[in-house]
C-alpha cells in the first residue's frame, strides 16, 4: 500500500524531523513508515530541500489514457488486420 494512503504528510513530517535532529533512528523509522531504505532517503531528501512544502502527493508523468489520434490509428491498424483475415480469397486457415 502507498505511504500516502497509510500516513498523512504532517506524520512523515514528524518522523523524518526527528530522523534529522537525531532523536530517531533511521531503521526505526523505515520499519515505522514501513518503506525501504532508498525510499527512505527520497523522502528526506524532498523533506530537506523545503520541509514547509513537503508533501507526499505527486502529478503523474505519463499521461493514463492514449491520445484520441492515436487509439483512432490503432483501430485503423486493427480493421486492416481483420479484413485481411476475413478475406476469403487469401489462403489463410490459422
């Protein structure tokens, strides 16, 4: 499950402040967060950069649908496909 569904930004905010002051241990907090240690270092990286405008939410990069112009090429593409496989003149038994 995502971090951003089991704590809110102000818990991450927390522990990773407690991680930078030395009053956690940083074992102790990916177990708590219950993320790896690379993840781990992402994060405080992002939370040392700006700590007042951490967050953990993220604009996704891909966008999760194809174009228009291109489901219509694919389609294209697809109905040659099937005339030539509907085409009764071609010798094709598979």
């Amino acid at each position: 499950m995502q971090i951003r569904k089991r704590f809110t930004a102000e818990q991450v905010k927390v522990l990773l402040k407690g991680y930078c002051q030395g009053t956690l241990d940083g074992a102790a907090t990916e177990e708590t967060l219950e993320i790896s240690r690379s993840r781990f270092f992402a994060l405080l990286k992002q939370y040392r950069l700006d700590p007042e405008k951490f967050s953990l939410t993220y604009q996704r990069e891909a966008p999760t649908r194809l174009s228009a112009s291109v489901e219509k090429e694919i389609e294209n593409e697809l109905m040659l496909e099937k005339e030539l496989i509907d085409d009764s003149t071609l010798p094709i038994t598979t």
